[in-house]
C-alpha cells in the first residue's frame, strides 16, 4: 500500500501531463477573419430582409389608403352627381306642371265659349245661338261665391236693382247687372241647389261653365269676359267684386264719353314684384304666369274692378 507522502508524490507528478492534455491549439488569424466575415454578411443579409418586409408593408399600407380615398372621392362624386339629377327631375316637373296647368287654362276657357249654349241656370240669359246676341250699353258682372249671400244681399239693397226695376234699367239704359258664378266641385250638390233657389226668386245670376274655387279666380274672370261677349253685343264689359258698390249714374255718364274710343280700359293696376311666397299678404297664387319668381309686373290688372271695351276683349289673347 501507498503511504500519504507516496500518494502525493505521485498526483503531484501527473498533474502536469493533464494539463498538457486539456490545452488546445488557437485558431488561425484566417480562420478568425473569415468567420466575422461570414458573420457580417449574415447580418447583413437579414437586415436586408427585414427593411424590405417593412418597406412591403408600409407600400401595402399606402396602397390601402389610397384605395380607400378614391372610393371615397368616387362615392361622394357619385352621390353629388345623384343629388344634381334629382334636382334636375324636379326642375323639370315643375316645370311641366306649369305648362299643363298653362294649357289647362286656356282649354277651360276655350270650352266655357263652346259650351255657352249647355248650361244656363234658372233665370239667367239665354246662351244659345250667337248670332241673336242682345244689345246692351254696359254688362256688369259681380264676382260672388257660395258663401256671400250676405253681400249679394246688401247689394241688392244699395245699387243693384231687383226685379222689375232690373229689367227696365236693361231695356230703357242698356246696362245689364248680374251676379256672377260657376258651380260646385260637386255638380247638383247641395250649394248648387242653394243657388238656383236663389236665382229663381231675384233672376239675376249669371252661370258660368267654372268649378269655383279661390286658386281659380284669375280663370273665373277670363271665363266671364268670354262667355259675357259670346251672349250680349254690350258697348263695355265690366267687372267688380261683390265687395265693391258701383254709382251707376257716374259710371254711366263716364262711359258715354269714352263709347267713341277704340280701346278703354279702366282699374285697379299693380306695380312691383309678384308675391310668389305663400303665406305673405296678397300671395299670387299663379305667379307662375308672370314669369320667373322675383320679376316685376307693370301694368296687371287687379281683380277688383276691370272694364273693357268690346273691341280691345276681342283683339285680347
């Protein structure tokens, strides 16, 4: 067996062949530069991988921007153009309306002259055949309606006559005085029939061939003018509210004077601009027919009171 000391001695002694063992060769300078080399281009070259995935991603992200700022221009330029046809149809509608209702008009009163000889309420003049029409120095018709009984009534009372004195004032000074009025949205209905009562017992309504109705009044009167000519071969053809008292003898004597003219008319005539905005005082309702809103009128004649000589109600449109 080994003593301590042996043992010792004999570690001691093969210590430095392990030490020899476990020592290993350094690597060449070449070898060392060639892996930092080959380490540097790997680097390299995964960095240039990754800025051009990146790059992809931010040119992708763009690209998606401006997609979706040209699909935006494009709907709001398609919604604008949808918009301006929109308008477009409506411009055009009302103006079709217009034109229709334009045409309307003047077929209402080419038909009420047509149809002179159909309709003739209980007392009014005849009107039927035009070559028999009666003489008369001045024809007064007074615009009424269904409700103004009241002012027909007072009327009646103050300037026009009734009855007999009505009839010698047609035969004796030629002016002829009657109340003037179409018939109802519903022909024979109850307002009609209060009408006709009416007309039966003071004779001296004029029919006409005309729905009544407030938006119409401007076609009631044309239609008056029409029939009126086509039924009395009267010097003048007159006009007037039933709101309005008439002094036949002023008027008579004025009229005499002018019987000699080749064209008189005489009235109320408005000035300004055509109050097309509904709601406001004095609203035309047919504004239309004076041309584009906001123009100016000289001249129109106002509903109150209008007379006419025959010869200017036949070169008249």
């Amino acid at each position: 067996m080994f003593s301590m000391r042996e043992f010792v001695k004999a570690v001691s002694e093969r210590q430095p062949q392990s030490d020899k063992k476990a020592r290993r060769k350094p690597l060449p300078g070449r070898a060392v530069l060639s892996l930092c080399v080959a380490g540097f281009f790997i680097a390299l070259l995964f960095s240039n991988r990754t800025g051009l995935a990146i790059m992809s991603k931010g040119k992708n992200s763009h690209a998606k921007v401006s997609i979706l700022a040209h699909d935006h221009e494009h709907k709001r330029r398609l919604g604008e153009d949808n918009q301006r046809d929109v308008m477009d149809e409506v411009t055009k509608t009302h103006q079709a309306i217009q034109s229709l209702d334009k045409s309307i008009s003047s077929l209402e009163m080419e038909l009420a002259v047509a149809r002179t000889s159909k309709y003739t309420g209980p007392g009014s003049p005849s009107m039927g055949s035009t070559k028999g029409l009666q003489n008369a120095f001045v024809v007064i018709g007074i615009n009424t309606g269904f409700s103004s009984k009241k002012r027909r009534d007072s009327l009646r009372e103050t300037w026009v006559p009734r009855g007999a004195k009505l009839k010698r004032l047609e035969k004796e000074k030629g002016i002829v005085i009657r109340f003037v009025i179409g018939h109802s949205g519903t022909p024979g209905g109850a307002l009609d029939r209060a009408i006709d009562a009416e007309d039966a017992e003071t004779k001296d309504f004029f029919r006409l061939d005309h729905v009544e109705g407030y938006n119409e009044l401007s076609s009631k009167t044309r239609i008056y003018f029409s029939t009126a000519v086509s039924v009395w071969n009267a010097d003048f053809y007159v006009k007037v509210d039933d709101d309005v008292h008439v002094n036949l003898g002023m008027l008579a004597s004025k009229l005499a004077n002018y019987k000699a003219k080749q064209r008189v008319y005489m009235g109320c005539m408005k000035s300004g601009p055509v109050l097309f905005q509904k709601g406001v005082k004095y609203h035309e309702p047919e504004f239309w027919k004076f041309g584009e809103e906001g123009i100016s009128t000289s001249g129109m004649p106002q509903d109150k009171f209008m007379l006419f000589l025959r010869t200017l109600l036949h070169i008249s449109p």
